[in-house]
C-alpha cells in the first residue's frame, strides 16, 4: 500500500475563541490536521510540541503581539511560514510582521478559499525549500566524497610512485626509462654508475649512446643496434652483451634486456633498458672454465694410468689368492672410477654451459644404443637392469651418440644407486606417434613432489638422494641440455617411498619410416 504523506498540520492563533474554532473546523473539514492557541505564549509551547507545517495567528492579542511571535516561533523554527491575519486598517504592523519574516497575510473577515489557497502554498513552498535543500545537502556531500576521494587517490598514487622510484633507485641493475620520441625519463643510481652519466639532470639518448660500443667479436656497434635505439623500436630482447668502452679506456661487459610499456591503444608509451656489468661476472666464468680445463687435462691423465696400475695390482692379488687384498684393490679401482665420472660430469656441464650443445648427429636405433650401454656398464648391479625390446620396431633417432649414451647411463645409474641392494630396475622403450620414448623406472626412494622442479637444474640434489649416495647433481642437469639440444625433452613421475619412472622423449628420425 502507497504511504499517504500526513496531512499537514495548521496552528490557529487568536484570542478570539468563537474565530479560531471556526477556522479550526473548517480547515479540519478540508483534510488539515490543526490546533490551536489563544495567545502568544501558548502558541509558542505548541509550536514546540506539534512542529505544525503553518502557523496562522492574529496580530492584535494580549501578551505577546503578532510581530513579535511570528520573529520568536522563527527561533524556534526557522522554516516555519507564519501567515498574519489582521484587519485592513492595520497594514503597517502587516508590513513590520513582513519584514521580521512573515510568509504572508489574510485580511479579516476571512474569506475561507483564500485562507486554503494561502495555507496550500505556504505548504508546497516549505516542502519544495525542503527537497531543495535536501538535494544540496547530498550534492554537497557527494562533492566533499568525491573530493576527498580524489585526494586519497593522488595520495595513493604519489606513495605508490615514490615506493616505485625508491625501489629503482636502490636496484642493483641499472634502469633507463625513455619515451617513443627519445626522451630519458629516469636513470637510476646503478644506470649511472654504470653508464658513467652525473648526479645532474637528466642524459640525453645521444649522450647515453654516444660512447664507443663494440660487439662481443670486437666489431663497433652502429647506434641502431645499442640497446636504448631497439628498445625504442619497439623490440624485446634479453641477455644482449656488449663491449662498452670507458673514457679511461677500459672496456666493461654490459648485458642488457630491453622491454616497452605499450597504452591500451598498442601504442608504445614506455622504453624500458635494463643494464648490468657483467665485467667480473664474466672474468670468474673465464678462470673456472680454466679451472675445469685444468682439472680435465692435467688430473684426468694421472688418474687414467693409476686406474692402469690399480686394475693391474688388483688381477695380481687375485691371481696370488690374496683374497682380502683383492677387495681392497677393488675398492681403490671403484673410487677411481666415481673419481672420473665425477671430473668427467664437471668438465661436460661446464664445456656445455660455455660453448653450447654442439651435437655430432648419426641416425641410432635407440634400442641398439640402450641395449649397448646396459651390457657396457661396469657395474654389478647391472644384473637388476631389464630391457627387453622384443617385437619393438625400430626406434631411430639422429642422436649425439656418446652424448646420449652418456644420458642413458646417468639414468640407469641413479635408478640403482638411489634403490634397494635388490629392486630391480626397468628400462622400457616404445614408438609414440613421431616420438620416441624410453623408460627408467624404479622400485627405490622416489622423489616429493615440491622437488622435482629442481632436479634437472644445476648442483641439485635432494636431501634423501643425499643421505643415500654420493655425487655432484650434475647429471640429470646435463641429461636436459643434451636432450633438449637433440629436440626431445626428459621428465620424472615419482613417489616418495615407491620409486621413480624418468622419461625421455625424442624425435623419431622420419627418414626410417
Ligand atoms: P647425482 O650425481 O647427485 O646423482 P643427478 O643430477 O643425476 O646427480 O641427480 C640429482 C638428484 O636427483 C640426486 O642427487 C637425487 O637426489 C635425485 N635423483 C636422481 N635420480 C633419482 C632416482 N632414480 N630416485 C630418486 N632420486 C633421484
């Protein structure tokens, strides 16, 4: 049901009792809620007590006059519209109750429609100044939201880009922000130092590249392919190394990695450059590659002729029947060998990560090669190894032979040695489609799940792989390298306490059919 607004409530003053009844009734009649006072001070209690929508009051009545109640019903309420009623020979009090804020005025005798039409818009003047001010009280409001919102964001905004420029400042690459015409608009403390630019001011593009660049062949890079004049092409690029040469002459290694920030429109709004000197970085790499040099030329060659002569001493002692002594032999023999593998997995994962994957590639059945490094291994544990490739068509790949014999090796190794004296270990392979896959799976302590991200990544070794069995977590990071250089990819489904399946796929070689 609609709610039907209250009938507006009249206030009658007059000391007249016979009048204000009678307008009383007739306004009641009309549909007016109403009440009435004899005099000024009753009027006043009333007003208090009813709040009405209009107060009609006479002027001339005992106690307080007209003028003065229609100024002291304004302090109580100040919207109240208070109508005189007086005779027309008092127009100069009318005027005064005017002034001090009167709505309007009868003249007595009262014509009734004319008392209504008064009362109605005193009524629909006071309800519209009330939605009026009502409207601007929300505008006003929503105003003051608005803008204390605006402030809180530019607040928001101006932390946010101070947090940013404290974080840029304090990084330790070096950052070049520039705009699509050219113009640099931030260079960190680290770009400075790097690119040997003043605390003062800005650098100009022209400035930051003016400098003698060469590539890494010693060749002068043209300023269109200095890494601020590309990323403001619009290119992404990374890990780009250069010769950047000092005013002092030294030549320092700079890698850097180029981005741009585009607007929702595509257009590119933002160069972003970031450098890092990789001077010394690059040395240390230098003195371990020699390092690893060294330890493959000059360590392996001793070790291969004390494996000679312990191989030797050892069919000696056994020959004489010297039983323990053959044990011993035999573990000095072992050791040596690990002793190689290991120099062996140190020089290749750090010749790979210097020079690359260079592969040297024949066609292989990988059933040939499989079978050929299982029958190979000098190992005793080997009689737990089963491969059976009975009715398997042939598996070909263009394969690094040594290379991938080598991964093969490393998988059926570990499928032993991080398994029980016992497990078996089982090596499967199979035509998928155009790829081939082969299988190690084992029976021994498996991998967690939170692990297995790692394993294929340089020196990671699990913590139960570690309690189990030495080595170096070099292995399954060069079996990725090769693989992924050979177009295959390696991966691990495991369960801790269960075992292990290491899956290597590879491109079958189309030209076998
Ligand atoms: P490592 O010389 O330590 O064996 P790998 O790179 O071959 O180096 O292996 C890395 C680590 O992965 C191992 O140390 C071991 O923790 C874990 N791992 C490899 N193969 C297995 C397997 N078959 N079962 C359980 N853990 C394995």
């Amino acid at each position: 049901m609609p709610v039907m607004p209250a009938a507006p409530h009249v206030l009658v003053v007059d000391d007249d009792e016979t009048g204000r009844r009678g307008l009383e009734e007739l306004l009641r009649a009309d549909g007016f809620a109403t009440s009435s006072a004899p005099d000024g001070e009753a009027a006043l209690v009333e007003v208090r007590r009813a709040m009405p929508a209009v107060a009609l009051t006479d002027l001339h009545m005992p106690g307080i006059h007209g003028t003065e109640l229609c100024r002291r019903l304004h302090q109580i309420d100040p919207d109240l519209p208070v109508i005189v009623m007086t005779a027309f020979s008092d127009m100069e009090a009318v005027v005064e109750t005017l002034r001090v804020g009167a709505e309007d005025y009868l003249i007595k005798p009262l014509h009734y429609d004319a008392v209504v039409w008064c009362v109605n818009r005193a009524v629909a003047r006071r309800t519209a100044k009330r939605e009026q001010e009502a409207l601007y009280r929300t505008l006003n409001e929503r105003l003051v939201l608005s803008s204390i919102r605006e402030q809180e964001l530019a607040e928001a905004e101006a932390r946010q880009r101070a947090q940013l420029n404290a974080l840029l400042e304090n990084l330790q690459e070096g950052v070049v922000i520039a705009d699509p015409s050219g113009r640099v608009l931030m260079v960190n403390r680290a770009a400075r130092g790097i690119l040997e630019v003043g605390d003062e001011g800005l650098p100009t593009t022209a400035a930051l590249n003016g400098v003698e660049t060469h590539d890494l062949q010693g060749q002068p890079l043209p300023i269109e392919q200095r890494p601020l004049s590309r990323a403001l092409r619009g290119e992404h690029f990374a890990d780009y190394e250069l010769l950047r040469t000092r005013p002092d002459g030294e030549r320092r290694r700079l890698v850097s990695t180029g981005t741009n920030v585009r607007e929702d429109s595509g257009k590119a709004a933002l160069a972003i450059v970031v450098f890092r000197d990789v001077t010394e970085l690059r040395r240390l790499e230098r003195q371990r590659d020699e390092y690893m040099a060294l330890l493959s030329h000059d360590l392996r060659n001793p070790l291969a002729s004390i494996l000679v002569l312990v191989s030797t001493l050892k069919q000696l002692v056994t020959k004489k029947g010297l039983t323990q002594d053959a044990e011993l032999a035999e573990r000095a023999e072992r050791n040596v060998k690990r002793m190689n593998a290991m120099i062996g997995e140190l020089t290749e994962a750090t010749s790979l990560e210097s020079h690359g994957v260079e592969l040297r590639r024949e066609a292989r059945d990988l059933r040939e090669l499989v079978a050929g490094v299982v029958n190979r291994m000098d190992d005793p544990r080997r009689r737990r190894i089963t491969f059976d490739t009975d009715g398997e068509p042939p598996c070909v790949v263009l394969a690094d032979t040594s290379r991938l014999e080598r991964v093969v090796e490393n998988l059926l190794t570990n499928a032993l040695k991080y398994s029980a004296e016992d497990a078996p270990v089982k090596v499967q392979l199979a035509r998928k489609g155009s790829a081939v896959e082969l299988e190690v799976s084992d029976r021994g302590i498996g991998i967690a799940p939170e692990n297995v991200k790692m394993l294929f990544d340089r020196y990671y070794r699990t913590s139960a792989g570690m309690a189990r069995a030495s080595g170096l977590g070099l292995g399954l990071y060069i079996a990725r390298l090769v693989v992924e250089a050979h177009g295959g990819r390696i991966d691990v489904s495991s369960e801790v306490g269960r075992g292990s399946t290491f899956r290597l796929v590879m491109p079958l070689h189309t030209a076998s059919g």
